[in-house]
C-alpha cells in the first residue's frame, strides 16, 4: 500500500461513540520501518481526555451490563464478518506501520478473528454453577458479573493481534472497555475501530485514546478504571502492575522473556532448525514467544549451529509488501540500534558472532530499520546477552553441558532484564529416554505444554540434572 493510499495524516481518537481530534499539543510521527517516510502524526493525549473516555464508558457501563449475554454478542458476531471482509485491508496496515511482512500481518489478524469467534461464546462460557448441600443446611451459587469499565495498554508488535486477546471478551462480559495502543502503531486500531462503529454498539461501550505515559498513568490513577491489562516490557509492566495495584485495580501484566530451545542429539535436526528459524526470526524476532537462546547437547553443537547459521543466512530480508521476503525490519532506528548494541556487547564479552546482521542496507530501503539475522557462538553465561530480551533478529547458540559448572538453571536468578526465565522452554528431539525423571516434549510444530521438566544429562562422564519450569513451548 503506498504511503498516500493510508487513511489518515492525523490520528484521532474515539470518545463515547465519535471520532474526536486530540487537544493534544505534542504528537509523535507513525514511520514506516521499511522506507522511514512518515505515514501519519499521532496524538500524546492528556488526561482530561482520558477522563472524558472514562466518563463516557461509565454513563454507557449499567445499561450494557444488564444488556443479556445473547444480545451482548451480537456486534461480534457482525465485528467478525467485517474483520474477514477487510483483513487484506488491515493487513496492509500492519505491515505499513509495524514493518513485518504481508503473510505474517494476515497471520495475526487470523489470531484476532478467532479471539472475537470465541467471546461469541460468553453465554457459555459466563455461566456459574449451584451445589445444594455445600455443607449443611448451606447451598452454594456462584455467578460471574462485570467488574465495570476497564481498559488495555497494547504494544507494537502486535497491532491487530493483541487488542482483541482483551477487548472481545470484555464488553462480552458486560464491561466497557478503553483501549491506548502503542503510539507507534495506532494505525490498524484506528481502521479496526471504524469497523467496529458499524457494528451497532452502544456509545462509550469502547474508547480508544492516543497517547503515551500521560495516558497509561491517567488510566492507572483514574478511580472508575476497575481493571488493566498490559503487554509490553518488563519495566512497564512493573511500573503499571505496582501502581494499578497501589490504586486497588485487577492487573494482569505480560512482560518480556528469555526462551531457551534445547536442541538434543537425536533431534531430526531438518525440522529442527525450520522451527526454530522461524520462531527466531520471524517478525524479526519481535514477540515475547521467540526462541532467543538455543543450548545444544553433545554432538547436536556442531551439526545444529552449522545449519541454523545457514538457513538464517538464506532469509530474504527486505520491505514485508514484496514477494517472497521472509523478514522485515525492527520497528525504529532506535531499536536497530539497541539490537546491534546488544550483539557488539556480547562479542565484547567473549561471543563470536558467526553470521552478523549489523550495519544492514536493503537496496531501494536503506533508510530502513533492518538487522539481518545474527547467530553468536559461545556465549557467556555470565554475558548481559545471555538473560537479556533481544527483541531483535539474534539467537546466542552453546553447548548445554558446557554451561554445567556443576549444572545450569534457566530458571536460576539471572535475568535481570526479564525477571527470570522466559515464556517458554522448547526441546526438541526425535524420542524421549529418560530415566529418572519427566518431561513432556515435541518436535512438532505446533509444539506442547511444558511443566516442571526433568532431563538428565551426561557432561564430561558424569551425571548432572537440568531442572526448570516452563509454561508453553511454542514452535
């Protein structure tokens, strides 16, 4: 999509049912990371028109929650059929402001369409339930109501995604919701919201304010705001999870994380490496779910970083609107920079990087915030790159049993940045033999659940356990 085929200059936001423009007097500009042309200007709204979204959510908030479930649903129904009507649309967009490619923008819009399918089922999934007899002479009921109005904090990573993990379900629910995207990604969001005008909600049921901290803290202060969600990084999520706490509001807070892959001898190495190519690099290894680490066992070292290092040096990097590119840039010039910081600092620290994505140009794009993918030998377990999110194109690859000094725990108190271990842990291999311990593990794509994993491991002849926890692996 040409930067003079997107909708809008000026981004406004929309307060109890209309499109206002901020009375901010600071904006921020919307770039494409691909070409650096400035695509729109986006308010940094104050908290008087935080206030006023509130306002509005709560006049709207009594009468949509005694609205019946059944007629709760019914703009999602109508909100699905548009966001399948416009997800090329929509794609563009991401792709325009966030810089990832085509496939993967349709991608997480698929992920968004299923979020709004499966809040169509709150009149199910809503229901209580009734024990007669709890204890004696005492019946128990228990009901599931609306908290009120509530809001989310988004990130960029995930422009049309993540929104809709929160904002379906809460005015299905019967709350009404604010949402302040990233300002760096206010784009999709706005062409989603004037979807959803459509869709015959009441006004104020949904808001959606521009802005940056001013917002955040309004939103966080604010006393009729029962409830925040929040994606985004570590700090942040500390700083909105202790003062949301500090106000009396629900929290829920998603930072950033530190994957590990251990890749074992007998993995079918082929598949191996696809996925963790692509869970590495894909949308240029900005999510929270990218493998960033991968720790190999015994003979697997060798084989495995030979052919990550090959296939991350055959992805066509380039603008995510042409054919056949695979990866696109990181989101600003300043995260270009963080990223490379990062990968000199290792090296520094006694790291080889063996194939190095620094200092990139794509021709036609060099004003483009591109890293190419980076593969680095040998890290330090002690290096700052080794308990720090990337957020960028870079995997660290070493030995497990070199990194036993008697053992190694990735979930030992290191991550300084992302308050311990990541996300997820993945293994991959080909079948489990173990002795004297569990573990669940895949080398399927679709990866599985992971808790409490047990996996002995022989280095230099003698035998140590790795032990750590983990919630999901993800290919």
């Amino acid at each position: 999509m040409p930067v003079a085929a997107l909708p809008i200059t000026s981004v406004p936001n929309y307060i109890n049912g209309q499109w206002v423009e901020s009375r901010a007097a600071d904006f921020g500009e919307v770039t494409d990371p691909a070409t650096g042309k400035v695509l729109a200007k986006v308010p940094f709204s104050d908290g008087a028109e935080v206030n006023t979204a509130v306002e509005a959510a709560a006049a709207a908030y009594p009468e949509w929650r005694r609205t019946p479930p059944e007629d709760r649903i019914q703009p999602l129904f109508k909100l699905k059929q548009l966001l399948e009507e416009h997800l090329d649309e929509l794609g563009l967009i991401i792709t325009c402001e966030n810089g990832k490619t085509l496939t993967e923008a349709k991608a997480e819009l698929r992920r968004a369409i299923e979020n709004v399918e499966v809040a169509c089922g709150i009149p199910m999934m809503m229901q209580g339930y009734n024990l007669e007899d709890v204890a004696r002479g005492i019946d128990e009921t228990m009901i599931r109501q609306p908290l009120g109005v509530v809001a989310a904090i988004t990130p960029f990573n995930f422009p049309g995604m993540i929104p809709f993990w929160f904002l379906p379900y809460a005015i299905a629910c019967g709350n009404t919701f604010i949402l302040k995207p990233s300002e760096r990604v206010p784009l999709t969001m706005h062409r989603a919201f004037e979807l959803i005008e459509q869709t015959g909600l009441p006004k104020g049921v949904v808001s959606l304010v521009n802005g940056g901290k001013t917002v955040v803290n309004a939103l966080l202060d604010h006393p009729q705001v029962r409830a925040i969600s929040f994606v985004g990084s570590t700090p942040v999520a500390r700083h909105v999870y202790a003062r949301a706490g500090a106000n009396g509001k629900r929290a829920q807070c998603q930072g950033g994380a530190k994957n590990h892959v251990i890749v074992l001898p007998d993995a079918d190495m082929n598949m191996a490496t696809q996925i963790i190519t692509d869970s590495s690099f894909g949308c240029a290894g900005q999510r929270c779910l990218a493998v960033s680490v991968a720790l190999t066992v015994g003979e697997a070292q060798k084989t495995f970083r030979d052919a990550i290092t090959d296939a991350a040096s055959k992805l066509n990097v380039g603008y995510g609107l042409e054919e056949g590119v695979q990866m696109g840039p990181v989101i600003s010039p300043q995260s270009k920079a963080r990223v490379e910081s990062h990968i000199a600092s290792a090296e520094k620290q006694g790291a080889k990087v063996i194939l190095d994505g620094r200092h990139s140009t794509i021709p036609r794009y060099e004003a483009g915030n591109f890293v190419k993918p980076t593969i680095l030998d040998n890290v330090p377990a002690s290096s700052d790159l080794a308990d720090t999110e990337i957020f960028g194109p870079g995997v660290p690859e070493d030995s497990l049993a070199k990194l036993f000094q008697p053992f190694y725990r990735i979930d030992d108190a290191r991550g300084r940045q992302t308050g311990g271990a990541g996300l997820g842990l993945a293994i991959t291999q080909r079948a489990v033999r173990l002795h004297g311990g569990t573990v669940q593990a895949s080398n399927r794509q679709e990866g599985g659940l992971m808790v409490e994993i047990r996996v002995p491991i022989e280095p230099s002849g003698s035998r140590s356990l790795f032990r750590s926890s983990a919630t999901r692996a993800t290919s």
